[in-house]
C-alpha cells in the first residue's frame, strides 16, 4: 500500500494554502455523536445601557457539512455568548469561558452539543449521496475531456488543448485523491487512561507547525482516521470531564505530539466547569435574555 502521508502530502499542502483558516470548533449530535450540519451559529454579547440591556449579534455562521463553524472575529473575547439552532435540536446558550478556551491553546476551542428533539433532521445522509453523484459526474466529463483534448492536441496541435489536458488530470488526479483516501488513514483510538475504555464523542483537533490540519470526533467506537506521521504532528483532545495526557511525559497538556501508538489518552476530571447543554437554570442564573448581569 503507498503510503498516504507521502502521496498526498502535495494535496494536503494545497488544501491548507487555499483554506487557511482554524475552526473553533464542531456542532455535535449529543447522542449519536455525528456532526450537524447547517446550524445556524450567532456568536452574540449583551450590553448593559442604563436601565436596559441590549443584545448584539457580532457575527452567525451555518455549520458547514462536517458540523465545523467558524468566526472571523477580531474583537475582545469578554462577555461572549454562542446561540444554536439546529433543525429538530434544542436551542444551545452558552457564554464562552474564554479562560478555559482561548488562552490555554491561543485559540478559540468551542466545541457545541447539542440534544435531539423528537424529531431531529439529519441532512446528512442525502447529502453524501448528492456529493457522490456530482463526484462522478466531474470525474465522467474530466476523463471524457481528457481523451477528447488529447485527440485534438495529437490532430492539430493547438497549446489550448495542451492546457485543457493538464486542467483536466489535475481534476481527476484531485476526484481519485479523496475517492481512495480513506484507505490511506491510520486509525487513531481516544481511550481513559486508568481503565483503558475506548471514548466516544471526543473532539480531535490535529495541527502541523502552523495550521489546524484536520478536525473531527470520534465515533460510537472511540476512533477516528486521521493522517499523521509521529513527531511531525500535535493533536488536542477535548471532551467535557477529561484532560489530555501527554504519552512522553505522562502529564496533563494543552497539546501533545503524537507518537507510534495508535491512541492518545485521556484522564477523566472531577469537577469540570464547562457544561455542554444548556438547562433552564443555566439561562436563569447565568444567560438571562432579561438580565445576563444579574447574579
């Protein structure tokens, strides 16, 4: 098998160039631990002006189809609240604690989770198969275009066909790279590190020495597939309750290097201050639409 940080180390590289951009952090299915895709995501703060307090929408997003969102936000980070609406979820509210999730990792790490209603709609499923299906009519018409503007460059040799050729290798190069992929990742295991169970819903956040790689959370079997090569790559695990142990020193991190193990660990919390759903209490004492001031 080639081995797939080598052979698409070029298409990684480009990626990066072109979406250069780090995520804050994915909205999360609570109990089946899937991405959501297209929730609506408003980062908002509330001003208090004499008597009255305002809110103010400082900027919204939809998550995109892997449930990532982002901010192009560039203003203080005091006083921040995230507001989610997901189709068939309960509505998410929580002020950001900016000390636990900024300074720590020099960026924004928010992680949403949000609880399914009776009748949650996942747009997933039809989705991927609208991807499928453009995929393979772009590789169709690029494989047909290719033997078309290479008859045509070997009957009349125009440069146009020259150029059209490599435009059309390239995108099937691009169609084949993210059709074969998968079979290319290494599975990388999120475990607790006392008695070794397997993690689900935890977020993996994977970077080289400048930009934020990859993004995802783990399955119902506590893994995801990443492509990383030891020593080379860190990675932050997050998950409400545990903290991310490093493998070489055996300490708690904000980030660790990954090593040849297949697994990173994860030591569990007693008291944790980030609370990933949002109760009536919550909004009461912390997040009141009335009066977020008031103790």
């Amino acid at each position: 098998m080639v081995n797939g940080n080598k052979y698409w180390k070029f298409i990684y590289l480009l990626n990066n160039y072109v979406f250069r951009k780090r995520y804050w952090g994915l909205v999360i299915n609570d109990k089946t631990f899937k991405p959501v895709s297209y929730a609506k995501v408003k980062l908002i703060r509330f001003e208090k002006n004499k008597e009255s307090v305002s809110k103010k929408v400082l900027a919204s997003t939809l998550s995109d189809f892997n449930g990532r969102y982002n901010f192009n936000y560039k203003g203080p980070y005091k006083n921040l609240f995230l507001e989610v609406h997901g189709i068939g979820y309960k509505d998410f509210y929580k002020e950001i604690d900016t000390l636990e999730h900024l300074s720590k990792n020099s960026e924004m790490v928010y992680d949403i989770y949000l609880t399914p209603g009776k009748k949650a709609l996942t747009l997933q499923m039809p989705i991927i198969i609208i991807n499928k299906i453009t995929n393979l009519l772009i590789f169709t018409a690029a494989a047909i275009g290719l033997v078309v503007s290479i008859y045509s460059q070997l009957t009349y040799g125009l440069f146009t066909d020259f150029v059209l050729s490599a435009i059309y290798i390239f995108i099937l190069y691009y169609s084949l790279s993210h059709l074969f992929r998968r079979y290319t990742l290494k599975k990388l295991e999120v475990i607790e590190s006392l008695l070794m169970q397997k993690i689900p819903g935890a977020v993996v956040r994977l970077y080289d020495r400048k930009h934020q790689l990859h993004l995802a959370v783990t399955n119902s079997k506590g893994y995801v597939l990443l492509d990383w090569i030891p020593g080379e790559h860190q990675i932050l695990v997050t998950k409400k309750g545990y903290e991310l142990i490093d493998d070489n020193t055996g300490v708690t991190n904000s980030k660790a290097y990954l090593t040849n193990n297949k697994h990173i660990k994860l030591k569990k919390r007693f008291k944790s201050s980030q609370s990933l759903t949002t109760t009536p209490k919550d909004i009461k004492i912390r997040t009141s639409l009335q009066n977020p001031f008031a103790k």
